[in-house]
C-alpha cells in the first residue's frame, strides 16, 4: 500500500543525530522530508555520549586542524543558539597515571583555545578541585578548561531536533524498514518500508534521498548500488555507567597509554566511564560489548581512582559505533592510528543520493548546514521556508522507584514523541534503564511491577503487545546480565591468576 504524499523531496535514512540535525535543517528551508528510522530516535551511537558538547581537543595530537576549528565553531554555536539544550562547563584534564607532560598540556589547550577564537575561558592549572579526594594519587594536578554539556541527555538532544523538524512540517517514521530501493519516475526514488512491529508495508517516493545511516551507512549503499569513493571504518566504544560519588561534579579526562583518554562523566546518579576503543569490520561485530571490555574499563577506573569498583558495581552498559570516515582503497591501520574524524559527504553524479560518512553530535548543526547548501545545487523547496514553531512540551508527572525528579509521561512520549517499546521509554525518553540496575527492573526485580505499568501505559489498548514489549525487553536486559556475568568470571580467574 502506500501512505504519505505522492513524492516528498527529501527521504532521510537514519534517525541519529545527523539524520536529526539534517532533517531539521532542510525543513527549515522548505522542502518536505521524512525521516526513516529502523530502530528509535537516536537509537546508536547517538544514545551512548558522555552529553560532552566538545570542540576534539583530542584531534590536535593528529594535528586536525581543520576539525577542531570546524567543532569548535559548531560546539560555540550551539552553547549560544540553544541555551536550553547545551550549557557551558568546565572540564578537568587530570595529569597522572600515562598523562603528557605539564608544559605540553598546557600549550594544547592554549592552542586549542585560540582556534576557538577565544571564545571560552582560557585554560589554567589547578593546584586543588573537589575530586582530588577521589583519586589514588591526591597530589595529581589538573588543568581546568571549559566545553559545553547537554542539559538533559544526548538522546533526548536528537528526540528534540526531530520534534522540532515535525514542527516545520517534516514526517517520521520510526521502527521502519527499508526493504528496498529502486527507481522511480522522473528520477526520483522508490522505497520500500515495513514497520518492523506491525509488519506493515508502505512505499515512498523521494526526489532525493540522503543515507544517514551512520554504521549502516554502506550497507545501504551496497542495497541501492551506490558507489561512493569513501567507506567507513568502525570503532567501538564500550562504557560503563558507575555509582556517582558526592564528591564528583566535574567531567574528569585522563591520558591513557594508547594516547587517547578516558572521560568520567558526572550525569544523575551515576557516572559515566568512558570509552573504549576498538576497530572493527561489521556492525554485528562492532555492536556487541565483550566481558573483556568491562574488565578492562573496571581496571583502568581502579588505577585512577582510590574507592575502586568491581563489576557488581556496575550500573549499565553503554556501547556507541563511531563510523570513521576514510578513502575506499585505504589500507587502515588496525590499531586507528591517523584515522580523520573529520565527516565527509557524497553526492552522486548520477543519482539522487547523498551520503553523510561520519560525523559527531558536536558537529552535527555544520554539518546539516554543508547537507543543505550541497543540495540546493540540485534541488529547489517544493515549498516557502516554514515560519518556526516549537514543539509543545508533555507532562512530567511520572515518577519512577529509587529515582528523584520526575519524567514525561509515557502516554505523552507515546503519542506525541514516537516511543513505541519500553526500551525506547526507559532508555531514551527517560534515563530509567541506566541510571538504575537491570535496565530499571533493579537487581532483585523490585521494580518490576513499575516497568510493567510502563508497558500498559505504551499499549493501553492491546495487553498482546503490552506483553510482548515486556518480554522482549527482558530478553535485552537479561543479555547485558550475561555480559556482566561474563566479565565476572574473568575478572575472577584474573584474580587467581588463572589464564582467560
């Protein structure tokens, strides 16, 4: 069957916060888009931040120039043109453990100062902050610089600029399926849908179609027989959200071995420790946290920090697939040694496809802004530039056990912010599912009943489903429980020195 208009102009694939921040930029300037999701609403990587709005400090060591200018002005941008969304914050580079020297640190972050142009608080040597308390070495040094943080949660980030494109007229679907690409008259495209719940079928048609499909990206490529000169490579980020201790208010780094650095990210009750990083060859592969992963993070907490914590003292499991973008004959260096971050774009000569290759929350406004100058070289607005409106805001009248504060309502998030599955209520709607163990049901299922109630809020009118999303969830839940287990198990065959 087919719903919708007979041919909108632009068909996004990829609910991330790209295909977020580009659906909204074209919408803004008048043409009419649908966004396509498989999953939810920022349901990747883009779930799995640390709400860090950063300008890639970290690139310079790759003497990213280029970049850091690009982050930094998008990173500036955003902290002034959404004042509800990012707020400025200072973070600390704590110098111990594998940290660079003193003097080098200290001129990066001048650098990295004056490519922003100055415009935030210049970096300065601490002698004492708060969390010195907490570390193992309490005469470790650190120096102070500032960035932006989300104000709420990455994944509510990306719902809110997809909400705000609705509100210029853009149309959403999520839990959909493209099962199929092809021609269609006059050029366009024809797609082929299937809501992955219903099992509905539906077709689009699409003057262009832009692939934001983030590590997905060139699966769907090789769908739609596009070629492109870019391919990426992916890298998995695994972290762990952890207790938060009084004490800790600040967004810590540290240097690591490897030359990259780990964040201790303060958010709610919990904080979050993070990344890892891993290259890796497919998604299904990227995609799935290892015990190993976990033990490593755990051991790497524990050389910094004096209070150490072990994997029962995990709260959740959080993985994110950054897909880098890079030349498709290149040979890469398996350990991501002189990998760009920078994101690139493709416009087919042939066909109207454009493909986005990388890019990060941070950048996500340029981005979106690149996206739609390169494509008003092919296409014009099918309509006037919509006057902008903002979406109307739920209820936060839900309250959750062991949690202080108060959440939107799910009947709202239902019917107005495209929550569909308890797992996209409990982790993106609301942060339930990692900010208490188990996904929210609690380590001896105390809150069992409550994420219970939750499913029969979301299905009030078929218990099927309502049951069906529970089990399902569960199954989701009982699977990081496993990796727990797992890691558990190394961990103690580490401890008697037993090999893995």
């Amino acid at each position: 069957m087919r719903t919708g208009d007979d041919v909108v102009d632009v068909a996004i694939i990829g609910a991330g916060i790209n295909g977020a921040a580009v659906s909204h930029a074209l919408a803004a300037a008048g043409y009419t888009v649908t966004l396509i999701e498989r999953g939810d609403i920022g349901g990747g990587t883009s779930q799995a931040s640390t709400m860090l709005i950063w300008g890639g400090l970290l690139y310079l060591k790759d003497f990213e120039i280029r970049t850091v200018r690009a982050l930094c002005r998008d990173r500036d941008r955003l902290l002034v043109e959404a004042p509800d969304q990012a707020r400025p914050c200072e973070v600390r580079h704590v110098a111990t453990g594998h940290a660079r020297p003193a003097p080098l640190i200290a001129a990066a972050l001048h650098a990295y100062w004056a490519l922003a142009n100055g415009r935030r608080t210049r970096a300065r040597r601490l002698t004492s902050f708060g969390e010195q308390a907490l570390l193992r070495d309490r005469t470790a040094r650190a120096f102070a610089f500032e960035e932006g943080t989300l104000v709420e949660s990455d994944a509510r980030f990306v719902l809110d600029l997809v909400r705000r494109a609705e509100a210029l007229g853009a149309a959403v679907r999520t839990r959909t399926a493209v099962e199929g690409i092809g021609p269609h008259a006059a050029g366009s495209s024809r797609l082929a849908l299937r809501d992955t719940l219903t099992d509905a079928p539906s077709t689009l048609d699409a003057r262009v179609v832009v692939n934001a499909a983030g590590g997905w990206a060139d699966t769907v490529n090789a769908a739609a027989g596009i070629a492109t000169p870019w391919r990426h490579v992916l890298s998995r980020g695994v972290s762990l959200a952890l207790p938060r201790e009084a004490a800790h208010d600040t967004h810590l780094v540290f240097d690591t071995a490897d030359g990259n650095a780990l964040t201790l990210a303060p958010w709610g009750p919990v904080a979050v420790w993070a990344s890892t990083e891993s290259l890796h060859a497919t998604m299904d592969e990227a995609g799935r946290i290892d015990a190993s992963d976990v033990t490593g993070l755990l051991e790497t907490y524990n050389a910094h920090f004096a209070a150490g914590r072990g994997v029962d003292d995990v709260v959740s499991l959080r993985i994110g697939v950054r897909p880098v973008p890079v030349a498709r004959d290149r040979a890469v260096d398996t350990r991501g040694l002189g990998l760009s971050r920078h994101h690139r774009l493709h416009l087919d000569r042939e066909r109207p496809w454009l493909t986005v290759f990388g890019g990060k929350l941070s950048g996500s406004r340029g981005l979106a802004a690149e996206v739609r100058a390169l494509l008003a070289t092919r296409l014009t607005p099918s309509r006037a530039r919509p006057r902008p409106s903002t979406p109307p805001v739920g209820p936060r009248d839900a309250t959750f056990p062991g949690l202080p504060g108060a959440w939107v309502a799910p009947a709202w998030a239902a019917a107005h912010e495209h929550c569909r599955t308890l797992d996209d209520y409990l982790r993106r709607r609301t942060a339930i599912a990692q900010w208490l163990p188990r996904g929210g049901f609690g380590r001896r299922d105390e809150h069992y009943a409550a994420v219970e109630a939750i499913a029969r809020a979301l299905h009030p009118h078929d218990a099927g489903a309502a049951a069906r999303d529970l089990a399902d969830y569960r199954r989701r839940v009982d699977a990081d429980a496993q990796i727990l287990q797992a890691a558990r198990q190394l961990a103690s065959c580490a401890s008697l020195g037993v090999p893995a």
